[in-house]
C-alpha cells in the first residue's frame, strides 16, 4: 500500500492495521474531532480503494449487482450500495456517485481487487468498462457544513455528513495547504461512531445480514429487481427478524484503555463471567462524550439492560430496533 504523502505533515501519527497508509491524528485528537464536528478541516482517506465504472450500459448493470436502485440515478447524486453472497452475508460496501459519464465507489483499503474480480465475472455481454483508479485518484473528506469551495472538474459525493473528494493523487498536498487543518482516521471515526455508521469489516464478520447494521432502506432498496442474496433479504424482513443488532454504547469513562474489536460484550447483571452476548465493533473516544463504542448483540438482549465490556460498564442506545 502507498502512503500517503500527508503523513510528512507536522505531528502526523501513522495509522495501524486497515487504516495503514493515512494518519490516525495529526497530535491533537480532540482538537481534530471538535474541527470536523465544527466544519472545518478534511480527513485524508487516501487509503481507499477507487474503482470507476463507464459504458452506456453502466447502471443498468449495476443495478443488476448491488442492493440499490440505479437506474435512474441522477448525476451528482450520492447513494451506497452492499455486494451481498449467495446467502446473504455483506461482502463488500460501496459508496458511490455517477458524474454522467462515470460511476466512482470508494470502497475498504485493499478490498478493491475482489471487487474488481466478482464485477469481471459478471460482464458477460454488457457494454461497460471497470478500473482499478486507486494510483491515480484518492479519496478525501469534507465534515458537514464545511463552506470550502471544490473545483467544478473535481468528482463530489455529498452526504448528510460530508462531502468525498475524488482527488487526482497528485493534488493531494495542494489540497491540504488549501483546505486544512488536517484530521486524522481516529477523529474521523469518532464522529463514524457518534452517527451510528456501520464499516464492513469492523461491525461486520462472515455472517453479517444488512438488516442487524440498519443498512435496510439506505444501502439496500427493498422494492428492486434480482440481486444475489436478494432472497435472505427479503425473507427476513418479510417473515423475520435479524439475529443480531447493532447497538450504541457509552463507556464508562473511568477505564484507560478502550475495549479491543471483538471484546465480548454481557449482560451487567452476569458479571464478566457470564454469557457472551455479543461483541464490540468499533470503540472510540470522543471529543464530548467521551468513551463511546458500537456493538452487534443478540437481538432477544433487552434494551434497557445495563451491559459490560469485559470489566468495563456501559449503557446501551437502541441503533436497530429488536
């Protein structure tokens, strides 16, 4: 993976494992989330994959594919989509915006080769083109409310809570002397965290349905034709519910170390040696409410129920109802 030449900015921390090639925070943690959460500053998201989609045949095609309706997406337009499997579990989340002529996806740091792979698979006899723009084009984000003015040749998604910059890499500094200060990933997914924004490959694992993340309605359109996994889809929210939910916890702030992903989460009241009932996903810290973490529990957990982190207490608030 490439760094990013960002981390040769004053203070830069390199970020570790699949946020490896970004910074994780520029020495000012707080001050980097309350900047966001302000609307000022950028997040550089270089690490992620880029993948471009042309052909007169493109969002049919997708469409086709993913769990969103695309036909008729206006250009400019931003949505999200999931590449379920055959029985339903998230592969892939992808987060794109057609220019008119061209459908970007930023998609997880190097997960854009399978994606690459399953959409060569599935061209047959579809007039479109996919490409691997990752060398050449990077990924930077604007928080909500940021008045910064984006060159009209530039590829935006904008979102409730910010725009994605498709960035020739090779403006990447330019960029940042233009639009700083900078914030790093760890500011970037507190506020991730703060808005209930689930992240394949952190609040997902191989048996994840869309229905436990509340992507129903956002990522996945549910009155659209075939897509593989479609039939889990709908049976679960025809007939069912999600064995799992995702939750929203508060820390308890004493502690001084965060809870590590997959760190089992109980019900309180069963002390730190009772039953496993789910597992953290994402735990961070944030500028004003402290300790905070998203979780995937058993859907039957009550909602009212005090729960504990290993040794750690926390309050549940409800992200996808049981």
């Amino acid at each position: 993976m490439t760094s990013s030449p960002l981390l040769h900015l004053p203070g830069a921390v390199p970020a570790e494992g699949r946020d490896e090639g970004v910074a994780a925070h520029y020495g000012q943690l707080y001050g980097e989330q309350r900047s966001l959460a302000d609307g000022r500053g950028f997040v550089d998201l270089s690490h992620r994959g880029v993948v471009c989609v042309t052909g007169p045949e493109r969002l049919s095609w997708l469409h086709l594919l993913i769990t969103q309706h695309v036909t008729e997406l206006p250009a400019g337009q931003a949505t999200e989509a999931l590449i379920l499997s055959a029985n339903g579990h998230i592969e892939h989340a992808l987060y794109l915006v057609d220019d008119g002529d061209t459908t970007w996806v930023h998609v997880e740091p190097g997960t854009q080769g399978e994606l690459i792979a399953y959409l060569e698979s599935m061209k047959f006899f579809y007039r479109v083109e996919v490409a691997d723009r990752t060398e050449e084009f990077a990924v930077v984000h604007l928080p909500a409310g940021s008045i910064a003015e984006i060159a009209k040749e530039l590829v935006v998604r904008e979102t409730a809570y910010g725009r994605d910059v498709f960035l020739p890499r090779a403006e990447l500094e330019s960029f940042a002397a233009a639009h700083g200060p900078a914030a790093g990933l760890l500011a970037y997914e507190a506020l991730r965290v703060e808005g209930h924004r689930p992240r394949v490959g952190l609040e997902t694992d191989h048996r994840t349905i869309p229905h436990e993340l509340g992507w129903i309605g956002t990522a996945v359109h549910l009155q659209k034709g075939c897509y593989r996994g479609q039939e889990t889809v709908a049976r679960v929210h025809n007939l069912g519910k999600p064995p799992r939910r995702l939750v929203f916890l508060h820390l308890d702030g004493s502690e001084v170390v965060l809870p590590a992903h997959g760190a089992p989460v109980r019900l309180a009241a069963d002390g730190e040696e009772g039953r496993q009932l789910g597992f953290v996903t994402t735990a961070v810290r944030h500028h004003e409410l402290g300790p905070i973490a998203l979780a995937l529990v058993k859907r039957n957990v009550p909602v009212d129920a005090p729960l504990l982190v290993g040794g750690t207490a926390a309050a549940q608030e409800v992200v996808v109802a049981p």
